[in-house]
C-alpha cells in the first residue's frame, strides 16, 4: 500500500497498491476489501477524496504518469494531468488535509514531484495548470498545507 485516504462519514478507506497495480476501499465497519481500479494503472501513490462528490482524485508516476479521478466505485474514470509529469508523490484537494483525511474539498489539486523537484497545481477539470514552487535538489516525500504554511516530508533533507 502507498497512499490512503479515508471518508470518515462513509467509513470507507482507499488505498493505493503499486504493488497490484489497484486501488481498492476497505469498509471500515466490515473490513471488506474492494478492489475498485485494476486496469491501466502502473505506479499508483497518492490518493485523495471529494467527500462531498464522492470523487477520488490520484496520481500515478509509472512510465507515463498520469493524475487522474473517478468517482469512489470507479466509474466515470478522467484524466486530468498527463504530460509533463515525472514522479507525483503527494497531492492535496485545495491544500487541506488531515491524517489522510479530506477536511474541505475545492476546486484545486497540488501536487509534489520528486523528478521535477517542483510543486504544481490544476483546477480539478485539468485546467490551469500553475507551477507554485520549485525546490532544487529536493525529493518531495509527501506533504500538507496548514493556513499559509507547506509542510514537506522532504527524503533528500531527511
């Protein structure tokens, strides 16, 4: 497993497999296991939740890597970002998040990758695409934003 999410109303945590290539949802009241998405992944990482919409939103930093959403039982698949990406480590919807958890949810992704070295962000639908930050010599691990504060899990300045 390398990301999580969980909806706390729902009672679902999602995961990401790099291992399986899958992202499943355990229900946390029956610890079933559901594996939502199998197909065409290769590296899937982070994962976050729209709770409210009931979308999960993710990255994927195989060999062509892709930032894309669904809704939770996996329907209605989108890509959102697929070109100029290396490795998307981490991603936050609108910058808040708490243990895994999705407090609000917006309009805006952001992302770290660790090939880049940059921190980026895209309206939800793939449009307007920004580049925040650029951290040379960084290896952005995973990361959250806390009012007007980024906090990075950096591996090079471990």
């Amino acid at each position: 497993m390398d990301g999580i999410a969980m909806d706390v109303n729902s009672r679902l945590i999602f995961y990401t497999d790099t291992g399986y290539d899958e992202i499943g949802v355990i229900n946390a009241d029956t610890f079933v296991k559901t594996i939502v998405i199998d197909t065409n992944m290769d590296e899937p990482r982070a994962i976050v939740l729209d709770t409210q919409t009931r979308e999960m939103f993710w990255t994927d930093w195989g060999a062509n890597a892709t930032i894309e959403k669904s809704n939770y039982d996996g329907s209605n698949r989108t890509t959102i970002v697929s070109t100029g990406l290396g490795w998307p480590n981490a991603m936050v919807l609108d910058g808040i998040k708490y243990e895994f958890v999705v407090i609000t949810a917006g309009d805006l992704l952001i992302w770290c990758d660790a090939m880049k070295d940059v921190y980026e962000r895209v309206h939800r639908n793939g449009t307007g695409r920004t580049l925040l930050a650029t951290l040379s010599g960084s290896h952005c691990f995973d990361f959250t934003i806390y009012e007007d504060d980024l906090y990075v899990n950096d591996w090079a300045y471990s």
